[in-house]
C-alpha cells in the first residue's frame, strides 16, 4: 500500500509532515510535552556527594549538576555560570547579566516553538547537540529551507549546504550551529561578547542554544535566579 508521504525517504520529508499536519494538530504519542527525568531535592543533597566535607564545595564543577537541575535546586544563572565560566568570558559576562535581566521567552516566537517542538516529537531520541542545532535552524525561515533539509540523524551534510537571502545576524546563527554539531571555532566566546558581530536576538538564542546542547532540556523549565547567583 503506498505511503501518504510522497517525500517520506528525501530531504523534503520534514516539510511535507508539516504541509499535512491540521492547524494546532498535537501529535498522539509525543505530542508537545518536554519530558524530564525528575529527581527530587532530598536526592540530590549535596550531602550524599563523595566529595562533600560539610565545608564549601572544593571542586571547580559540580559532578551532578544535571540532576540538581531537574530537582529544582540549580537556577539558570547557575547554569550560564557553569558553562561560560569567568576565566573564558570576562568579556561575556556583561552581555549574560543582560541576557538574564531580560523577559524575553525561549524561543524567538511561536511559529519558532511549534516548528521545534514538531521537529522534536519526529526525532524523541537525538541527541541534546543536534536538539540544539535544529533549535536555531528552525527560528529563521531562511536558515530552515538552506540547511535543514541536509540534517541526518546525528549530523549534518554542511558540505551540501548552499546559504541563500540569509541576513548577517541569521548567518551569525548558522556559524553557532556549525560549532554545536562539528566542534569548529565558527562562532567563540570573543564573537558572543560584541553586539556588533552577534546581534541581541540571535545572542539569546546561541546562549539558549549553547545551554540545551550542553545540558538539556532542563534549561527550558528552570527559574532565572537571583542576581546573587554569579554570572
């Protein structure tokens, strides 16, 4: 019997599941929900820790910082301190207390969420770097059709990649998810620090993108903090 998916086995498939999907359809099954691993505070006490002395923590980074995350315990000041650490982004850390003061949601719009959120309910097991890649790709129309269709699995064909009508801040975006899938110095610490080389929405979105790849979907369910937590 022939599949209703005329694009199942092609680059296109992608598109084609979106076309065929009913406005603000919720796939059975997956739907939109982020499911977490949820451990509990008292889990996660740092007393149950074989490093734990009773006196301030002696490592440099905290082993279990994923799951104090998921309890609840670790706010996302924390987190941008753990990942941009003071000695690598002195120059950073203005544009992160700005970041962290700002109200702005995760994603850049809605149309943003859905398209990640669909993207995601098809692939439930990829990995938190290609999670954050397709994250970025999916907030530009232009970065969507140039480069999202030569996503494979766990990687992506950037040598089949063809940019077209895309702006300097969307190309900023594309430089970060080169550097998120392929390790490359594409986007650094350096270029994050100035607004004139990365702009202030595609900052916030490779901040929250850097994060995702690193940690997870846990940063899209933390509280900010307080501005005691260092940054």
């Amino acid at each position: 019997m022939m599949s209703r998916y005329f694009m199942r086995d092609t680059p296109l498939r992608f598109y084609e599941r979106l076309m065929m999907a009913p406005p603000n359809y919720r796939q059975k099954g997956h739907g939109y929900v982020l499911k977490i691993e949820k451990y509990t505070p008292e889990k996660v006490d740092c007393e149950y820790c074989a490093c734990f002395t009773g006196q301030p923590c002696p490592l440099s980074e905290c082993g279990y910082l994923m799951e104090r995350a998921s309890a609840g315990t670790v706010t996302l000041r924390q987190l941008i301190a753990d990942c941009f650490q003071p000695k690598r982004a002195v120059k950073l850390r203005k544009r992160l207390r700005t970041f962290m003061e700002s109200s702005s949601g995760v994603f850049r719009n809605d149309l943003h969420q859905c398209r990640w959120l669909k993207w995601r309910s098809v692939h439930p097991n990829a990995s938190d770097s290609l999670k954050a890649a397709v994250f970025l790709l999916t907030a530009y129309d232009e970065l969507m059709d140039n480069v999202l269709p030569f996503v494979r699995e766990d990687v992506i064909s950037f040598e089949s990649v063809r940019l077209r009508g895309i702006r300097a801040e969307q190309y900023a975006v594309y430089q970060a998810v080169k550097t998120i899938i392929t390790g490359s110095d594409g986007i650094t610490m350096d270029d994050l620090a100035y607004p004139e080389l990365v702009g202030g929405e595609a900052f916030r979105l490779i901040v929250t993108a850097l994060l995702l790849a690193r940690y997870g979907e846990v940063v899209f369910v933390l509280k900010k903090g307080r501005q005691t937590d260092a940054v």
